[in-house]
C-alpha cells in the first residue's frame, strides 16, 4: 500500500509517495521551499502544489507540522508564524489541496517512522526519540505506542529552554564543537531521563548522520542509538499516520 506523505520545515517541505510495506519512498521526493513567512495561506498553497504532483496517490495525505497537535488544530506555534495557533491546519489543507488530511507533530511522526522501520524496530519498554534540529522535538513511545506532543524541547534546564541549550542550531550558531555541543546535550538527556527513566533514547534528525562525532562524548544512562532514517522519517511517518485498522 502506499500513501503520500508530506513534512513541513522551516526551510523547506517535502512530499513523496511511501511504500508503507518496506517503508520506503515509492517515487523521489518533491521539496519546494518554505514560503518567506510560513503563514497558513502560504504554507497550504506549497502543500497543494506538492499533493498536485503525486496525482496517482489515493487515501488521505499524512502531513507533519511542527507544533502541538490536537484533532488537527495547531495549539502552539514555537518555530513557526504565530498565526497558526488556533488554525485548523487539517481543515485548511483538505481545503486548499481538496484531500482528505491527517496532521501530526513533526517529531511524533519521524518517532513512529524510526519505531516502524528504523533504528525504534522491535524496541519494547519506555523509548524516546529526539529530533534535533533547529529545535528540539521529541516522541515518547510505551511498549510501541505514542504518547502524543511531549514537547521536551521546551523543557527548562538549568534555566534555559533545552532547544535554546542544544539544538543542532545552536551548535551551528555559536561554532561550537562537537565535545562541548555534547555536554550540553548531555545535560538536556539528563533532565529528561530523570522525569522519564526511558529504556532506549534515539537520535534524529539530520545531525544524526554524523553520530559517530558526538554520540561518544555523551554519558546517557539509557541505551543511547542514532536514527536511521535521518531525513526521510517525517515523510515516511506522516504516511504511516494515515493508517487506520480498517486498513489492515
């Protein structure tokens, strides 16, 4: 079965068609550039335009967004324009694209892509994911089922907000090196773990590609493992979203 997937960015979103057996992309992906702005008009053009070019797909679209998701509205807006708080993103999409949607947190979906088919396959107990990036997103899963926009981004530690701590932006920001980036992350996986004691923490995002420069000079008490799918698992878990058990 295949379904489209569609993930949102701040510099870009992204669109493929997804194999939901093996978990790949049926056909290459389109990525046309985030609209200066990011406002929902803008945005839900983009995203109809991306739906447009995968005419041969049927089923509802799955859909990342990167805020607090509830039956579709947008309930915070941290990375994005402010004026998506409160929007209907689900309703705006169908509308504009003229699909049926289903949109979820950005870092929930990349979570159930890595569960499903990446480095999360087979992974039981209390596992969390974290997508790093220019935030922080996270996805916390209990014996394979999501515990839907934990957020632990925007956790306070040390009397900043983790994101604002050790973001892969940051690093980039302020030059930092690999060693002294990972001590900060270090004391953002700490924070968390006391709250949560997770059996397995999973890395995303693109930095997770380079894993073996960082992952060493972290001291996590959890079994501590890079993502697998790196950029693909918000596309390929916004495609898995859209499966109900009638599907089965």
């Amino acid at each position: 079965m295949q379904r489209l997937g569609i993930d949102i960015g701040g510099s870009g979103i992204k669109g493929a068609p997804v194999d939901l057996d093996a978990g790949k992309f049926a056909r290459e992906r389109l990525r046309i550039p985030t609209p200066d702005g990011g406002k929902p008009d803008d945005v839900a053009r983009v995203v109809a335009e991306i739906v447009a070019h995968f005419p041969d797909t049927d089923g509802p679209v799955g859909c990342t967004f990167p805020a607090v998701m509830s039956s579709g509205v947008a309930l915070t807006a941290a990375n994005v324009d402010k004026s998506w708080i409160g929007t209907d993103a689900q309703a705006l999409f169908e509308q504009v694209a003229g699909r049926k949607f289903v949109v979820v947190n950005d870092a929930d979906a990349a979570g159930i892509a890595e569960m499903r088919f990446g480095a999360g396959k087979n992974e039981k107990g209390v596992v969390l994911m974290l997508t790093l990036g220019t935030g922080i997103g996270s996805a916390l899963f209990v014996d394979g089922v999501l515990v839907p926009n934990t957020e632990f981004g925007h956790l306070e530690v040390n009397g900043t907000q983790a994101e604002d701590l050790a973001a892969e932006s940051v690093r980039e920001e302020h030059d930092l090196k690999w060693k002294q980036w990972a001590e900060r992350l270090d004391e953002v996986i700490a924070a968390i773990d006391r709250v949560l004691w997770p059996q397995v923490i999973m890395i995303g995002g693109g930095v997770s590609k380079k894993s073996e420069k960082f992952l060493p000079h972290l001291h996590p008490r959890a079994r501590t493992i890079p993502a697998q799918l790196l950029n693909d698992a918000g596309i390929i878990g916004a495609a898995l979203a859209t499966v109900t058990d009638a599907d089965a």
